[in-house]
C-alpha cells in the first residue's frame, strides 16, 4: 500500500514539473506517426546525454591529468571551429527559451513553459559550456582527441532526433521551430568536428619534421577504435614486401624514457609489499 501511493507521489510530482503533462501517453504512441510528450522530450533525452558527461568528467579529468603531460596544442582550424560552434549553440539554446517565453511552448500561446523546459535548457547551457572548457583542457595538456566529448555528441543526436521529429511531425515554423533546426545543424558540425584529430605542425616554437611518426598518435577516436590508421600499411603490405626501414617510430606512450619510469615505481611497490608481509 505504502509503495502504491510513492509511486502515485512521485507520478503527481513529475506531472506537475512537467507543467499537468504526462511523461508517458500510449494512447499517442500506438499509432501510425507516434507522437513523444514534451515531458519525455524534456527530461530524459537531455538528462541522459549531460549526465553521461558529467559522471564521466571525474574519470576523464584523472586521465587527463595523471597521465603523461604533452606540449600544448596550439590553436587550430579545427579547435577555433569547436568554440565557435559551442559558442552558437549556447546562443540557439538561450534562443529557444527565449522564443518559448514569446511564443510560448511549442509554439502555442496558451501553453506556458515548464519547470522540465527551464531545468532542461538550463542542463544543456551548463554541458555545452563544460564541454568548451573541457576542450581547452585538453589542448592545454597535448590531447589531440578523446572519446568521451565524442560519445556525449554522438549520443545527444541521437536524443535530439526525436525532437527533430516532433518539431518536423507538427510542421512548425515559428522562430522556436526554426532556432531548433538551426541548432540541431550546429549539434551534427559539432559531432564532425569531433571525428578528427587535432593536427599541429609545431611542437612549442619548433617545427615538427618528423614523417615517420606513428600514424596511431594522429588518429581520431573513429580511427582509433577501427584501427583505420593501419589501413595504409596492411594495403602496402598486401602489395609488396614492407620493408623495416620504412616502418615508422614506436609512440610515445610506449617508448622506454614513458614506460620505464612507471615499471620502476611499479616494481618498488611489489618489494615494498613483500617486506611489509615479511
């Protein structure tokens, strides 16, 4: 009986944040073209990708900083384009409540705004704005790419398609409906962007000559997880003989003055951990 009325609570508070719309309606999705609540819209398709960032930020944030400390990358093409493009989305999320404000919520007058639409712009502003500074931590610190700012755009698409789909199935086209376009177009440059690397040409004040380098030090995250960046070699190797001297030089992840260092500490701890047990 007890659980019976904290789920009624807990349906009767969501209802109410939700501005008197249910999360969940079956009678809209069991026909030809479903229809999604603006509660669902609001809350778990922008709750889940923000919270995926914001969880795995610690884990991410250690990464960054226990791991070896690389010269800083210097502005870019491609890192002025991820500001810029966060910059504009910040801007078209403000919009968008701003729009609602006027316009009110789905463009409809008579619908007034939700705390879910409040808290829901308010989650996106605070992400998209991590992510920019998270960018620039990693370009402070030598990252040319990294997975975890890749998933959250990956995944936040996703979440967004079905909002796409609400805003085309009703056919709208008052300034929120249009800022929404513009913002989703802004999500996909951003997504892009993020399937490559950043590329330098120098290292501090000195040019960088050295073609021989690992292609796995200037792969994406895409190329990374396919291996695509072993595609040249397997395709040379199928052709004619590798030759050794045309192999290129170890990464420096795995060169003996990284690695050496770590299986010195590493092998102190075991002979401490042996005399403590003697």
């Amino acid at each position: 009986m007890n659980m019976e009325l904290n789920n009624s609570e807990t349906r009767d508070i969501l209802y109410h944040f939700c501005g008197d719309v249910p999360f969940w309606d079956r009678s809209t999705l069991d026909v030809a073209t479903p229809v999604f609540s603006s509660c669902f819209l609001d809350t778990v398709l922008i709750w889940g990708p923000c919270a995926f960032l914001w969880i795995m930020s610690p884990f991410f944030l250690i990464y960054i900083y226990q791991g070896k400390r690389l010269t800083p990358l210097p502005l870019s093409k491609i890192s002025v384009s991820k500001a810029i493009c966060s910059f504009l989305i910040l801007c078209t999320v403000v919009l968008q409540l701003i729009f609602q404000e006027h316009d009110g919520y789905a463009c409809n007058s008579e619908i007034s705004i939700s705390a879910a639409a409040y808290t829901a712009t308010a989650i996106k502003f605070l992400t998209v704005l991590w992510t920019a500074f998270l960018q620039q931590i990693q370009r402070y610190r030598g990252i040319k790419t990294s997975g975890v700012p890749f998933v959250f755009w990956m995944t936040l698409i996703g979440c967004e398609t079905l909002s796409l789909y609400t805003h085309a199935q009703r056919q709208g086209t008052c300034s929120e409906d249009v800022v929404f376009y513009i913002y989703f177009i802004l999500l996909v440059i951003q997504f892009v962007l993020h399937c490559f690397p950043e590329l330098y040409s120098t290292q501090g004040y000195h040019e960088i000559d050295d073609d021989n380098s690992c292609p796995d030090e200037n792969a994406s995250v895409l190329g990374q997880i396919c291996f695509e960046w072993l595609t040249p070699v397997v395709i040379k190797c199928f052709k004619n003989r590798l030759n050794p001297a045309e192999f290129w030089n170890q990464t420096s992840r795995l060169k003996a003055n990284h690695l050496g260092p770590l299986l010195e500490n590493a092998w102190k701890d075991e002979i401490h951990k042996c005399e403590r047990e003697q």
